[in-house]
C-alpha cells in the first residue's frame, strides 16, 4: 500500500521557466521525490485568463516540461502532466464556480492586480481563476501544496470551498495545507531587489536556458546598495541586493552566509557579483544542456506527457465521479 502523503503543484507556461522557479519550487520538488506522491503539472488552461501567442504557449508548455526532468524530476517517479490534457480540471472547474462567491472572487489580489493591467481583457475566466485552481488541487486529494507567497490567497479560498462543500455532502474532498517551505529561496529580482525576480523584469530575471554570457552580463549589472561600503555582508533591510546575491549562492553552494561573508572578506562587489553569475551559470549548464537534448527527443516527451496525463486522469477521475453523484448528476 502507499501510504505516501500527496503533494501537488502547478506553473503556468506564460513565461519561460527562471532561477526563481527553480531555486524556489522545483529544486525542493526535487528534494521531496520520495518523500511523497507527486504531481506535477503545467498550467495551461490558467494561461488563457490573459492573450497567448499560440506558437509560444506550445513551446513553453513542452520546454517547461523538459525543464522539470533536467531539473531532477524523475518522471518515474512524479506524475508530470498537462493540466488541458486532463478534462477533469474543466469539469470540476465548473462544478466548484457554483460554489465560490462572487464576492470571495472580487476579494483576490491577484484578479485585483490583472484586471488593473488588462483593462482591455477582464474576461470571465480571469475572475474565475480560483475556482479552476481549488479545482486543479481538489481532483488529487493532496496533503500539501507547496505554493509561493503570492498564491497562498488562492490556497485559502480553496479550502474555503472545499469545506463548503464538504459541509453540503460531506466528506468529498480532502482539505489541503499550503505548504511553504522552509529550505528555498526566495529570489528577488537582479535589478529591483524589493521585487521578486519575474519574466516581467527582464533585465533582473535569469533564464534557465539562458547563454552563459548573458547570465554573467545580468549579474555583473546586479545592484548591490547604495551605500559606499562596497562589503559583503548580509542585511536584507540595509542591503537587500547584496542579501538576494548571497541567499542565491547561498541556496547553490550550500555555504551559510557567515561562510559567505568569510569567502569575500575584503573582495567587494567587483569580484561577489561575477563568482554569483559563474556559480549560477555552472549551476543550469547541465540543466540547460539535459533540457535540449530532451527537447530534441519529442518522441520519449510525448511518452512522459501521455503517462502522467493518464495516471492524473485516473486520479482525477475517481474524484469527479463522487462529486457528480453527489451532485445528483444521473451516471452514465
Ligand atoms: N496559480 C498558480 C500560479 O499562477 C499556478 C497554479 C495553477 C497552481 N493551479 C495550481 C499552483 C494548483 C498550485 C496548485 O502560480
């Protein structure tokens, strides 16, 4: 029997994967492989909430996925699927919008923050989103959800929903904990350090498959402080790009920030800035070159999508069915 907690997390395809992806959510998914029941998927479906470019949204979705295998995912041993592969999401998705409020909807940051930069394109969908979320969680009964700062709102709200209904027909679904981790980093943007590092920052975000020159180039352009010390030291309130540098070596190397400190005792910033950009770039070579030769083998992709697609669907299925009985829904 597999006694496993379930744990279950998504990314959406609507940029290219970064550091702070990796440093931050799939490094630990790494970490966590057997530890627990994993499933894994790319978001798709949350992608179309804003305009995607076709040919862009397909080449994301499949680099994203050979990403999460160079990056140590073992698709032996985490379901790793397409979320619009797996018709349940949409189902339930549905099912779960008829009992989330209008009011817990208008409520979330993140419908708050997009429709204030999509004014021309605040769509259904957009202001739906959360239930789509509680649904893609629900589907798998998982334990945890291991999600980042900006997402736990949309966590709530799914428990809220899920206890919901669960008060109507009892017990369905079980409630997930969000899940913050406490090793992980979170990694700030290069040339905004009060900003997390996002593909909307371009200049301040590393790629994961980004040229080494570029990396060193963003890095060698990383603001440090203002001040004139030119030391490195960690104080994330005096120096929060020294300590965004530091936490990123620091989640590479493993070295503490004492160590740190002791390594670049007398160096400055011209010399802590460019061994940063080397360990990161020595840090994704692999992943980098792992990731394209994946890509390349379209025909072991497709083989991973289709598994993961199927052993979610079966999941995700004995979910929904309960769900419609509950309902009331005739069985087919
Ligand atoms: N909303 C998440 C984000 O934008 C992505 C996501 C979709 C997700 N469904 C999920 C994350 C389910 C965790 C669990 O980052």
């Amino acid at each position: 029997m597999d006694e496993k907690k379930v744990m279950l997390s998504g990314i959406q395809p609507s940029g290219d994967l970064h550091l702070g992806n990796y440093l931050g959510a799939i490094k630990n998914w790494v970490a966590r492989t057997d530890e627990f029941d994993n499933y894994y998927f790319m978001a798709d479906m949350h992608t179309i909430t804003v305009r995607q470019n076709p040919a862009d949204l397909r080449r994301r979705t499949l680099e994203q996925l050979a990403l999460y295998i160079a990056c140590g995912l073992d698709p032996e041993k985490n379901t790793l699927f397409i979320q619009s592969h797996v018709h349940q999401h949409a189902e339930l998705g549905w099912v779960l919008q008829c009992y989330t409020m209008f009011g817990e909807l208008s409520r979330m940051t993140q419908f708050k923050d997009k429709s204030a930069k999509h004014k021309e394109n605040i769509n259904g969908g957009l202001f739906a989103y959360p239930s789509l979320m509680a649904a893609d969680i629900l589907l798998y009964q998982p334990d945890f959800v291991p999600v980042g700062e900006d997402q736990k709102q949309h966590c709530e709200l799914t428990r809220d929903v899920a206890q919901r209904f669960n008060s109507v027909y009892g017990d369905v679904f079980k409630i997930p904990e969000p899940y913050i981790p406490k090793a992980g980093a979170r990694v700030m943007s290069l040339n905004a350090p009060d900003s997390k590092m996002s593909k909307s920052l371009p200049e301040g975000c590393i790629f994961l498959m980004e040229k080494p020159e570029d990396i060193q180039r963003k890095f060698k352009r990383a603001i440090t402080d203002s001040d004139t010390e030119n030391c490195v030291r960690y104080d994330p309130a005096a120096k929060p790009g020294v300590a965004n540098l530091m936490s990123i070596y620091s989640a590479i190397t493993g070295s503490t920030y004492e160590q740190i400190e002791a390594e670049f005792a007398g160096c400055g910033y011209g010399k802590f800035k460019p061994a940063v950009g080397d360990a990161v770039v020595e840090c994704l070579r692999p992943i980098r070159e792992e990731a394209t030769r994946i890509l390349a083998d379209k025909a072991y992709l497709e083989s991973v999508y289709k598994a993961g697609a199927e052993k979610a669907s079966y999941v995700a299925n004995k979910t929904l069915r309960k769900v419609y009985k509950k309902l009331g829904f005739v069985a087919r």
